[in-house]
C-alpha cells in the first residue's frame, strides 16, 4: 500500500476472492457494541506517515509536537525510521544523472548496502524520546522496496548479498526493541520490477522481460525464498524475540494470482517455519478495507452497490483467513502463530482533511471500521491517502474515531472509579464515547454527490466549546437503526457494588412531545439494553419525572413529584445515593438555579443480582425502543453541565 498501483486488476481480485463462504448467525445488534470493543487496537498510516513534506508524521515529527498525541485518534501509528540525510548523500547513488534520495529505512532494506548505526540513530533517540499518550502499539514500515532503483540490486541465491539483508532487518529488528515499537507493519505487495541492464547500460526496466519478476522476492524459486524466509525471521527475533509482523497481504488467492505478490507465500512459509514463540503474525489482509465502501466511491466503481460492509462480510472474512492455512506449508503452524487482522479505509472528512480537498464526492470514503474491529483478533490497520491525522493545524478530534478509541480500553485505566467532568474541554479527550453505525452516520451534502461524508449532525450528541457543556437532540431517524445512542463514560463495575454518590446537572431547553422518547439519566451497562440493566432518571415531560431502576428481576418505577413541573432554561441535579451494604439507594432531583425549592427523593432496595452485576457506564442516553425519523417539533434538547461519580 506505499504505492497504489494497477488497481482495476487489484479490485477484480478483491471481488473474486473474497467471495462470502458462509452465512454466520449475527448477534442481535448490526452494529459494534462496546462489549465487542474491548482490548481491540486500531493502528493508523498512510501516505502521511511514508511521504510528504515537513509535516510528515515521522518519530521526529512527534519529538517536536507532544500535542500530537492529543488529536491523533488510533491506538497506535505505522512510522517510517528516517535514514542520516548525511549517509544517504554519501552513497552517491544517481540514475540517469540525477541524484537518488531514499529517506527512509525501508527503502533501502532489500539492497546491497549495508545500512551502519549512526544511519538511524537519530531515529532512534526521537523514538525514545517521543510522547506517546495513548498511542500503545506502534509499529515501523518494512516494505517491498527498492530505493536503490536497481542500482544495488542483490541476488537473493549470493550468501554475501543476503548477509547484507539479514543485518539491515535485524537493524529494523533493534529499532523495534530499543525504540518500544510492537514490530513491523510489513507491505508484501511489490512495488517495482527487476531492472535489467539495456545496451545503452541505463537500468531501465525493460517491458520484454518477464512481468512476473517482481523486487525483491518474484524471481526466485520457492525453495530458495522458504529458506530466505525463515533466516529473515531468525535474524529478526534473534535481535527482538517478541516481535509482532502485520502483514497487508499473506496466505490468500491474492497472492498466488496478483503478480506484485508473486512469490509472497513461499517467503512466508520460510518464515512461518523459523518463527518461534513468542513472535507472532498478523494476517491484516489488505481487501478487507473495501468492506463499506459506498457505491460511486473511486475504488467501487466497478461494483453495482459498492462493497457489502454488514456484519456477515467481516464474519465470512474472518473465516476465510483461517480457512487459507491450507496455502501454507504448515497449517498446525499457521494456526498456532497466525492472528487474524482486519484493514479499513478511512478518509476522514470533515476533521483533518487538507484544505480544497473536496468533499462528499467519490474520494470522500470510508470502510466499516467497527466491524472490522469486532471481527479481527486484536488488530486493524487504517489506510488514508488523502487525510493527514494529528497536524498541528487541525487539532479538532474526530468524535467517531475518537469514541472507537476510547471504548477499547487499551490503557487499562479507562472504567475509572471515580470521575469529575464539567465539560470545559472536550469530553471525547477524557475517555467518553457513544455506539455508532459507520455506515449510518453519513449524509450527502448535496444530492449530486455520490458519496456520504461524516458529520455530527448524525449523532444526538454534540460537546459545545461555548457553553462547556454537552448537548443532546433527542432525535431518531431510520439511519440510526434503533440502535443504543449513549454518551457515557465507563465506571469500574466493582465501584458500583460498593457505596457510592453520582450526581448529573442539567438544563432542559425543549420537553418534547413523545412520551416513548424521554430524557433518560443515570447508569447504564454495556453488556446489556436498558431494559436489561439500568438505573436512572427518565423525563418524559415537564411533568412526567420517574426513578426508574430496570433489571431481569424487575421493574421499579418512581415517579418524582415536582410543584409546577420543571422549567427550561432552570438548572437540575439528579443525585444517586447508594448504600451498598443493605443494597438501598436514594435518588434526589434539585433545581439549583432556586435553592430554596425543596428536592424530590425516591428511595428503594436494589436486586442482590442486580448489585453483583454491575453497572459500567454513567451519563446520558436515548430511549431504545421509539419510533423512527422523530420530527424536530418533536425533539427535546437539553444540555449536560457537570457529571461526577466517587
């Protein structure tokens, strides 16, 4: 994926091969639900992370921007390891008189020259030096690549040539280990061919040769490169035993019938035959990042409705991976040492796209990423080509990409047991989130326009800068699905069976006129629909307040009688109070804008079961069974002030 290169034939293969094998049982939710989620990672690149101009996202770029880590929306990023501009000018490499400039590590890893230290040591000192935030799991580029443009070309038969290979991967090897990156992002397509010396003696490709002679790996016998493969993997966990290598293409029809790929299985089964624990392969094939794509989008033109992205794609997909052990030399092997990943493509409009890049039109696309999520084992690699993630100048969070983030939980710290929010900055940065379709949440600016863009007016939650406050619409419409819109933060489940005091303040703008869609806040769990597992307070109208707790056991309802009914525009505080050695909680409503009006208590005894359960998430939500495409004269809208949990 450094290059996209001969994409009709790339795109017909994606079709053939990914054919749907079987159709799995769904759970009853179409789209990713927290519980799904969870110790999930998604791992960012793209064009901005191999080339660009200053603003390229490199370990250096990171070094001098610490706030990067503030706007960047994955778990980890794929990163380029810069070479010494200095040594790279030192090799004197030209072709046809100009000069060569390879830049990175990965340009120069299959080629005769013998990468020193001092060439990344700065690298080196920038990854170590780096603030990661919450950027747990990163990764370095090794590709397919020759920087050398033929002029190094090695012979991968010459034990002397592949000495200089072996001790350039185990320098990427070392970058990994001392530079605390999980391993390599490892770009099996091929992107040039052998150049062969023409009469003139310039090394231009020549088109009579062969096309399946791909660099570095398409004209080698596949004995020779099964036992290339599995030196190569011995080099590598010789210098990093635990390294983890994500491929984007591996074991799969792909690779015996896409010429780039030529000779990519036989290279993998050397290394899956020398690789020991604890290495480990991630099979993160690339096709699945067409999943969702919309029709009329650039790379589904060819396709009637674009790319089916539901839950049974990504199961069938899942399924065929496992299922391509018979391509390998060693399938007990295979599925001993062989994760299942998953690719997505986002580009993400409106948050961080280049200014004049266009929008809503057949560039503007996206796959379903938490699908993919939920159906690979631990990763997914995101692709752009056109966004650029985490620049200094466009520092707004991409509230869907931020809420896929903050639900997987890879910090380990994010269920707090305590919690403070006033909302005056973004919450989405303090570890809250909401359940979103991604292929639901896109509207077309313009009826002309063949494909959706994001926007926030998709979700009934928005964070006002303004205000300090969060906002919420309680609108419903058949692109949201019936689906659980909550904006919640997570609570360690082992606070709330002990004693505890939430609070939510509030200010209701409109009541709304649809008693099956009320106000609904309080504590939720992510396991469950409200009518499951829920405490809370539900507002149906000015005059229709109800403690309301809801479990398997039962259904208790309390309703909160306030003298003149609430007033918009008036501050509320609904208070839970709860008693966890006798199980009794109290809930109090206070309107803070008059203090001397008196608060209203309902009191009851939780469930043993209910208690033991636990309840996972605090704050806000919208009815779960309303009807659909809710009118705006319909809607209520309030705002949220200030939530606390100790």
């Amino acid at each position: 994926m450094l290059l996209k290169r001969a994409h009709c034939v790339f795109l017909l293969c994606c079709q053939a091969t990914m054919a749907i094998c079987a159709e799995p049982q769904a759970p009853a939710e179409s789209w990713a639900s927290p519980r799904e989620l969870r110790n999930k990672k998604v791992i960012g690149g793209g064009l901005y992370t191999i080339y660009g101009d200053e603003t390229a996202i490199t370990p250096r770029f990171i070094q001098q921007h610490p706030e990067f880590v503030h706007s960047y929306p994955f778990d980890g990023i794929v990163l380029p390891a810069p070479l010494s501009p200095a040594w790279v000018n030192s090799l004197g490499l030209t072709k046809l008189g100009m000069p060569l400039r390879p830049a990175f590590l990965h340009e120069l890893l299959w080629n005769r020259i013998r990468i020193p230290d001092e060439a990344i040591a700065e690298t080196l000192a920038d990854l170590k030096s780096m603030n990661r935030g919450s950027m747990t799991d990163n990764f370095l580029i090794v590709g397919m690549v020759d920087g050398a443009r033929g002029l190094k070309t090695p012979d991968l038969a010459d034990d002397s040539d592949w000495a200089i290979i072996e001790h350039n991967v185990k320098l990427a090897a070392r970058i990994c280990r001392e530079g605390k990156l999980k391993g390599f992002w490892l770009d099996t397509e091929q992107y040039g061919n052998y150049r062969w010396r023409t009469p003139s003696g310039n090394p231009e490709f020549d088109p009579d040769q062969p096309q399946g002679l791909h660099f570095p790996l398409g004209k080698d016998t596949p004995e020779l490169l099964r036992r290339r493969g599995a030196q190569w993997i011995q080099a590598v966990q010789a210098e990093f035993p635990e390294i983890k290598i994500m491929t984007t293409f591996a074991w799969s029809p792909d690779s015996v019938s896409y010429g780039p790929l030529s000779g990519v299985i036989p290279f993998l089964d050397g290394v899956l035959e020398g690789i020991k624990p604890p290495g480990q392969l991630i099979h993160g094939h690339e096709n699945t990042f067409y999943f969702g794509q919309a029709k009329g989008t650039t790379h589904a033109y060819a396709t009637e409705n674009g790319f089916p992205g539901d839950r049974a794609r990504y199961a069938s997909a899942k399924t065929e991976i496992h299922g391509w052990r018979s391509l390998s030399s060693n399938p007990e092997k295979y599925d001993k040492f062989v994760q299942v990943g998953m690719a997505a493509w986002v580009e993400d409009h409106p948050w961080n796209v280049p200014d004049g890049w266009p929008a809503g039109g057949k560039a503007t696309l996206w796959s379903n990423l938490p699908l993919s999520l939920v159906y690979t084992d631990e990763y997914v690699w995101v692709w752009s080509e056109h966004t650029k993630y985490g620049q200094p100048h466009l520092q707004d969070l991409n509230p869907f990409l931020a809420s896929l983030n903050n639900q997987t939980f890879n910090m380990r710290n994010e269920a707090v047991k305590s919690l403070a929010e006033d909302f005056a900055n973004d919450p989405m940065r303090h570890g809250w989130y909401f359940d979103f379709d991604m292929l639901a949440i896109g509207r077309k600016a313009d009826p002309s326009h063949e494909a959706a863009m994001m926007s926030t007016d998709t979700v009934p939650y928005r964070w006002d800068s303004r205000s300090k406050s969060l906002r919420v619409t309680g609108r419903n419409s058949e692109h949201l699905g019936g689906q659980r819109r909550r904006f919640v933060h997570p609570i360690d489940p082992q606070a709330t069976r002990r004693s505890y005091t939430a609070s939510i303040e509030f200010r209701i703008e409109s009541f709304g006129t649809l008693p099956s869609n009320p106000i609904v806040l309080g504590f939720f769990s992510s396991e469950h629909l409200l009518a499951k597992q829920s405490l809370s307070l539900q507002i149906a109208g000015k005059d229709s307040l109800n403690f309301v707790v809801l479990s398997d056991e039962t259904a208790q309802t309390f309703p909160l009688r306030v003298p003149e009914g609430l007033s918009p525009a008036q501050t509320y505080r609904i208070v839970f109070d709860f008693v966890g050695a006798n199980r009794e909680i109290n809930a109090s409503l206070s309107n803070l804008t008059q203090p001397t009006a008196q608060p209203q208590f309902a009191h009851t005894f939780l469930p043993p079961a209910f208690v033991e359960r636990g309840l996972d998430e605090f704050g806000v939500t919208l009815a779960e069974q309303v009807p659909v495409n809710t009118a705006p004269e319909n809607e209520y809208r309030y705002e949220v002030l200030k939530v606390e949990f100790k």
